[in-house]
C-alpha cells in the first residue's frame, strides 16, 4: 500500500461466472483527492470495479484497503460499515436504480434520512442540491415521467446531497444535453478542489482531458495508467481495446459505446 492512497488495489479479480472473469489481476492506487477516470469498451468491468470498490461485491479475490483496512474487514463491522457508507457513493449507470420514490425530493431524501433525524437539516440539503444543480422545478415530479437526461441529474443530486469523500461515478454525463454536461464537469471539479476523491466511468472526452488527474484503460485487466494525454494519444492501444481514438483538439469525442 502506498501512503496517501485512498484505496489500494492488490491483485484484484472477480467473477460473475466461474471460469469467467468479469476482472482479473488489477493492482493499482488512488490517492486521495484525485480523480481517476476509468476507460474502456462495452464489458470491460468499468461497472463491476465501482461496485466493488463500493462495498456492493464483496465476494471479489485479491485485496482491497481503503484508507488502510481491507473492504472485507470493514463489511463485518455495522458501525465500520455505516462509516464507510457515509464517505463512500456510487452514481448507477442506470438512474432507475436509484430513483423509486414517488418523488424525486423523496429519492433525495431516502439518504439522508438514514444520516439524520433532523428535518431542517435534510430539508436544507435536499434545497441546496436542487440549487446547485439547477433542477428545482423536478422536486415534485415522479421519476417515471422524467426525461432520459432528467432521470440522470436526478439521480446525481441523490448522490451529492450527501456530500461524500468518494464518489464512485458510472457515466454521469450520459444522456445529457451540452448544457447539463458543462453544469456536471462544472461540479465534479469544484468537488476536486475541495479534496474529494473521484473514480469515473466515463467516454466523455471534456472530463477526460479537463478533470482526471490519471486514466486507467481497462479492458478487464488495467491495459494502460497514465496522465490522460498519454494514454488518449495513443492509437494503437485504444484501436487493440475496441475504441476508436479520439481527437484531443475537440471536446468531442468518436468511441465505440
């Protein structure tokens, strides 16, 4: 483990199906309050890393410390793992996971009802969220008669209210027009500089050349790690990974998804 490492990766394989590995032999750090962008082709393992890296899959081999103490240890511990639930989220890469309430304010609420009894409090963040991410005319609407993109940055605001160390997110700028993808990159670097840690599953090219400090391109196993020029500016291995290169000069990007 180096110093400093938020999460420490150890020979990390999973698998969904014996004989078939989902992940297999990652080993790799991340510091804490970086941000780490995960790239790579349809079934890679970018979803089934951040959902062990969330606790979510803890039938998973090799090793895995966070902040120091192995995920496993942490999982048998209510208090230990109340803790790491509170530092630690994930944004699906499906929002319908994590929108069921018949309101979206309720959805926002559900978290926070499980940090505190303090309605002023929960009230007061489920209003700054809606603020902050400019959605307060959904409040009130039920996640089925959402848009694609509305679903989307309803389900981010879930995930902030409740103001995490780690953010653990699956293509948040998904399904979002021009506009709510600037306000999201927007976000996710204010909660950069404010020290948090982020791990993104992402294809788009703002955040890869903008936000990350590194890239990892993971094809089931870590095929390349890297500052994120050197890794997108390499052809070859993006071709040999199923993606097609991207031009660094636009903030667009041609990838398979």
């Amino acid at each position: 483990m180096t110093e400093g490492a938020i999460y420490s990766i150890i020979n990390l394989s999973y698998s969904y199906i014996p004989g078939t590995m989902a992940l297999q032999n990652l080993s790799f750090d991340v510091d804490a309050g970086t941000a780490l962008c995960l790239l790579g082709p349809n079934g890679a393992g970018k979803s089934t890393l951040l959902q062990v890296l969330a606790g979510l899959r803890p039938e998973y081999l090799g090793s895995i410390y966070f902040m120091g103490e192995e995920i496993r240890d942490i999982l048998k511990s209510r208090e230990k793992t109340y803790d790491f639930r509170k530092k630690v989220q994930i944004l699906f890469q499906d929002p319908d996971i994590q929108l069921f309430s018949i309101t979206v304010e309720k959805d926002i609420a559900y978290g926070l009802e499980h940090l505190s009894n303090d309605r002023e409090t929960i009230n007061k963040a489920i209003n700054e969220v809606l603020k902050e991410l400019g959605i307060e005319e959904l409040r009130n609407r039920h996640p089925y008669t959402l848009s694609g993109g509305e679903k989307r940055i309803a389900s981010l605001a879930t995930v902030l209210a409740l103001r995490p160390e780690v953010l653990l997110l699956d293509e948040p700028t998904s399904e979002l027009d021009l506009k709510f993808k600037e306000k999201v990159l927007r976000i996710l670097k204010s909660l950069k500089e404010k020290g948090k840690t982020l791990i993104i599953a992402t294809h788009d090219l703002r955040i890869l050349k903008s936000l990350c400090s590194k890239v990892a391109l993971l094809n089931r196993t870590i095929k390349a790690l890297g500052a994120p020029r050197e890794v997108l500016s390499n052809k070859e291995l993006l071709i040999s990974n199923d993606l097609e290169p991207y031009d660094l000069r636009e903030c667009s990007l041609s990838s398979k998804q």
